[in-house]
C-alpha cells in the first residue's frame, strides 16, 4: 500500500471511530462569580485569565465540576457550572461549594483538588494533595444536602507523607461493594496505591510494584473488576484485580496490558467497558474497548491544541461524554465544552443504554 492510501486509510478508520461532539459553551476568557466583600478587589485584581487550565470534571444532575490548576492568580481550585443555560453568554465559574472554602493556606478548606468523582448516592469526592504545611485529604460532600461537607478525612502519614513535596497524590476512582464504598488513589511518589474504606474512615497501603503510577481507572462493577494503573514515565497499560486491594500491606499482582500511542494523563471507563484516555500535548483523544484485544482508537481530534493537558472529561448518567477542549486557532486561544452520545452511564452506574 502507497503511502497515500495508508494515510487515507488511517484517516477513515479515525473518521469513522470519530464521536458526534457538539458545543455546548464556547470561552474567549473566563471569568468567575465574585463575591461580595472587602477582598473581592484583591482577587479580581490578582486574577489572569490566561492560567485557568481545566484538570478533572465530573458529572452530577444539572451540574459540572471542575477542578483547576492552580497557577498564579487562580482564586478557586474547585468550581462548577450548569450543563445548560438560557443565556448566550457561557456561564461564569462558581466556586464549589463557597468561596470561605477557596482560601488558600488555610488547612480546613480545599488547597489543592487532584481528583474528583460523584458517587451514585450524589456525593462528590474530592482528592485534595494540600499545600505548604496543609496535609492531604478526601472530601465527600453530599450533593443531594445543600452541598454539605459530609466527612473529611486526613491521610495518616503512614499512608501519605505530610511533607508536600515527597507526596504527589494525583487520580482517584470509586468502587461501591455489597457493605462499604471504597476509593482508590495514586501517589506518583510511591509504588503504593492508597485504599480508603468509608465505612470504616480508614486508609492504609498496597503495593503495587513496579510503577510511578500517575493515571487510574476502574473497570465497571462485574465479575473480576480491574483496576487499570499509567506510569507517568512510559505509555504502558497495567491492571491490577481490586480483590488484591483488600488487604491492608499487601502487594498487588501488577499485569502488562498493552501501550497506548502516548504517555496518558486521564482515563475514564464508561459502564459499555469502554476506556477512553487523553494523551500529554496531544491534540487527540483514543478509547479501547477493554472486552476485545487492545486496539486504540482515536475518537476525537483537533487541529492546534494549547495546553499541556489539552481535555478533560467525564460521563453522566443520560449516556452522554462530556469533554472540555482548549485549542488555539488563529492564535486565538479558546476553551470549549463539548458533548456527545455514547449510550452508556459511568463506571459506577450500572448497564449501557444502548451502543
């Protein structure tokens, strides 16, 4: 085969995995919901534009969240918008769930989200990495009661360094068993992965060998659940069986699955088995149907991306993916949120609705 025809035949099996996104807010610049108050001056004045980097969304209702990067000038790590609106203009960020909790160096509010997900029960978990002398912790706040924080627990530092800079706690997935709902995280700083049980309020250690894990996913609630681990250092898929993850100072059967096209930053299982995966300054995005052998497959693209993390994105539970995109055409840099069918709920939320 020409050259040519390899590349026309490439692009087609591209087009033809390609999903049906449409835009659903469309930023020039961000802007923010500022409160009211003697320090508002202060944070709108400090405030750049220019550094709001999306990192993790997640789904709930009528509701987005968003964690951001917090460069310098950010005034909210955690914020949220509407999935719709009547207004022409795209939504403003809102802090989540105030802006009392969006004060930095201060070690009872959110200092640093480095992961967040909504459980079925409406409840958002939040990995907070902390900063400076504030110490990591889980947020679970209940959606479903006026955004209320419902527990918070401080990593022990058995199980997470309290010296900020020999941890970097970074992903985190949820799994609910028949008697206790269970999160999963990684600390690019250990081999370990960290377990936190809810019903007992305790984290502990399995060792996962072999791995600066960076990026996680959990497969949906079936028989032989996988959690599915990236090293940051190398493009390579692993798993490990969540049954081994049980069992506090274990160690973990670690397998090779495959290697991806790139090094990815964010995975994300949808309940059809379906793993999607964002790539470091890539300007695309692939998916893998986990039931069949590994085989990537593009699913979106763009022409000129401008971030070093150029999407994120998350499921809900009307089987639909939603992304944020930001790219620069023209050398006008835009942010976008995108939305396409896919007919399947998140990991968590039980069977397909068709695909």
């Amino acid at each position: 085969m020409s050259p040519l025809l390899a590349s026309i035949f490439l692009l087609g099996l591209c087009l033809a995995n390609a999903l049906n996104f449409t835009t659903v807010y469309e930023w020039d610049k961000f802007d923010f919901i500022w409160p009211s108050g003697a320090d508002t001056s202060n944070r709108q004045r400090n405030f750049n534009e220019e550094n709001v980097y999306l990192r993790y969304m997640a789904v709930f209702g009528e509701r987005l969240f968003l964690s951001l990067s917090m460069d310098s000038g950010i005034p909210a790590n955690l914020v949220w918008l509407p999935t719709s609106g009547t207004s022409a203009a795209p939504p403003k960020l809102a802090p989540f769930p105030s802006w009392n909790m969006q004060k930095q160096d201060y070690c009872d509010t959110i200092q640093l989200a480095k992961g967040i997900e909504v459980d079925p029960e409406g409840r958002l978990w939040v990995l907070d990495d902390g900063r400076g002398s504030c110490s990591s912790k889980l947020w679970i706040f209940n959606l479903l009661n006026n955004d209320t924080t419902e527990r918070v627990h401080q990593f022990p530092r058995k199980v997470v360094s309290s010296s900020f800079d020999k941890r970097w706690l970074h992903d985190i997935v949820l799994d609910k068993t028949q008697d206790d709902q269970l999160a999963y995280i990684v600390n690019l700083k250990s081999e370990d992965i960290v377990v936190y049980s809810r019903t007992m309020d305790k984290s502990w250690l399995v060792k996962a060998p072999g791995g600066d894990w960076f990026s996680l996913a959990l497969s949906p609630d079936r028989e032989a659940r996988q959690l599915y681990l990236i090293k940051y250092s190398s493009n390579g898929l692993y798993s490990v069986p969540v049954s081994e993850l049980k069992n506090e100072g274990g160690i973990a059967d670690v397998k090779f699955i495959g290697g991806w096209s790139d090094r990815p930053y964010r995975m994300l299982f949808d309940s059809a088995n379906i793993l999607y995966a964002a790539f470091y300054e890539q300007s695309y995005a692939s998916k893998w149907n986990v039931s069949k052998p590994f085989h990537e497959q593009r699913f979106h693209e763009v022409g000129t991306h401008d971030d070093f993390w150029p999407f994120t994105f998350a499921l809900d539970t009307n089987g639909s993916l939603w992304m944020t995109e930001r790219n620069e055409t023209g050398g006008v840099k835009k942010h976008k949120l995108l939305k396409a069918a896919v007919g399947a709920k998140p990991y968590l939320f039980g069977t397909p609705t068709g695909k």
